[in-house]
C-alpha cells in the first residue's frame, strides 16, 4: 500500500511535477538583448499563464497579482516589449464568429536565436584575428623581420581566399626555413604544389616534402630566383618539422 504523503510533502510533490518550459537561452541573452529583470519576468508570468492555465491573453490584473510592480509599470513594459518586436498580439476568430487575442512569444525566440547566432560569430571572428596575430608574429620571427604590407596581405589571401588551412601554412613555413628560404614568395609556391598535390593535412606534407627532396629538387620559386630541377640537384636529408612547436 502506498504510504500516504503529509499535504506538505503533498505540495513539494506537485511541486517537482509542475513546471514551466522557459527557455535556457532566455537567461543567456536577455542582456545582450537589453531586456531588464522585470521584463523577463513578465515574459516568464505569461509562458506561465499561457502554458500551465490555458490563459493566452492575461489581464493587467492577473499579471498584477503575481507581481511586484504596480499595473502602470506592466502596461508600460509590454508596450515596449511589442515595440521592441519581442512580444506580438495575435488576433483570431473562432467557429462562431467570436474575437479573441493572444501574445505571442515567437518574436522573442526568433531574437534569442539571432542574438546566439551572432555572439558565435563574434568569437569565430575574434578566433580568426587571433589565429591571424599569431601567424604573423611567427613568420616575423621566422623570417628575422617585420613583414611587410604585400606580404601580410598574401598570408591573409592563404587564409580567406585559397583557403589553405592555417596548420599548412605553418607547416609551409618551416619547409621553407628548412631548406634556407624563408620568403613568401616561396612558401606560397609551396602551398601551391601542395595543393595541385592533395595535400590536406602536415603528416602528408612531411611525406610528400621527403619524396620531393629525394628527387633532389626543390620547389620553384616562381621567378624569385628559386633553383629549377636542373640547378639544385643537391640532395636534402629527411626532417620531420611538423612536430615542431612554434
């Protein structure tokens, strides 16, 4: 037989039974969206009515009674609310005729989406300045000098335009370092044979990069003085500098 509850334990029962589905990203964006603590919470009291009591359009008195703010200040907050576009009033009419009115809480949702949506691409964007920073220091060290404007202009078109992977790029620099040519216009013929080549990843350019060097070439600079097959028929011991920290 089941134990009967006292109407206290009754009452948290219910409790942990009974609630709202309010959403998480509510709580995370409502600043970034400017929304104050107490038109969250009016948001929040209508969900509820809406939801838990079938009450889709509450009364300045309903929403007064469970709140502690005067009426005015609630007329106040839901006209900035539907202003702002997080609130809608919805109109509809029923079988017989009769008019009746809702809010709508999909404005809200629509601008929670959008506020999350873009605060990710601020950190894509702030990801991406770092990892350009970054880059640059490292060739400057490389190279034993600042770069100068043409060739921070070529690392950023590796970056946006060709899309050759940040890690590739790295592992083209140290190539070049490699074998004592340590210039841009070298390494963006590098990153071109990779790319005729297939080559997506270091590891496979640690590969390929051997069996270049075993052919005892290297590769053509492009007009920047760089030896042809013919002229650099010296031949280059294996070094593996993927694993090279920066």
């Amino acid at each position: 037989m089941d134990r009967k509850l006292s109407p206290h334990a009754a009452l948290v029962h219910g409790l942990s039974k009974g609630a709202t589905a309010i959403p998480v990203m509510l709580f995370t964006e409502y600043k970034h969206l400017g929304l104050t603590e107490g038109q969250v919470m009016l948001l929040i009291h209508i969900m509820a009515f809406q939801e838990k009591e079938g009450v889709f359009f509450p009364t300045i008195s309903q929403l007064e009674s469970r709140m502690s703010v005067s009426g005015n200040e609630i007329v106040r907050w839901l006209q900035t609310l539907v202003q702002r576009g997080f609130l809608a009033i919805e109109e509809s009419v029923d079988e017989k005729g009769l008019r009746s009115e809702r809010y709508s809480t999909a404005p809200l949702l629509q601008q929670l989406a959008a506020s999350s949506l873009d605060r990710e691409g601020e950190s894509v964007v702030e990801g991406l300045e770092e990892a350009y920073d970054n880059l640059f220091q490292l060739f400057e060290r490389e190279c034993g000098r600042p770069l100068s404007p043409v060739e921070c202009e070529t690392l950023t078109q590796w970056l946006d335009v060709d899309g050759h992977d940040e890690s590739l790029i790295v592992a083209a620099l140290r190539e070049a370092v490699f074998v004592g040519k340590p210039n841009v216009r070298y390494i963006d013929r590098i990153l071109l044979e990779w790319q005729r080549n297939h080559i997506r990843t270091p590891e496979e350019a640690v590969e390929f990069s051997r069996r270049f060097r075993q052919k005892g070439i290297l590769y053509q600079a492009n007009g920047d003085g760089g030896e042809s097959a013919d002229e650099s028929a010296e031949s280059f011991s294996f070094y593996n500098w993927v694993n090279q920290s920066n």
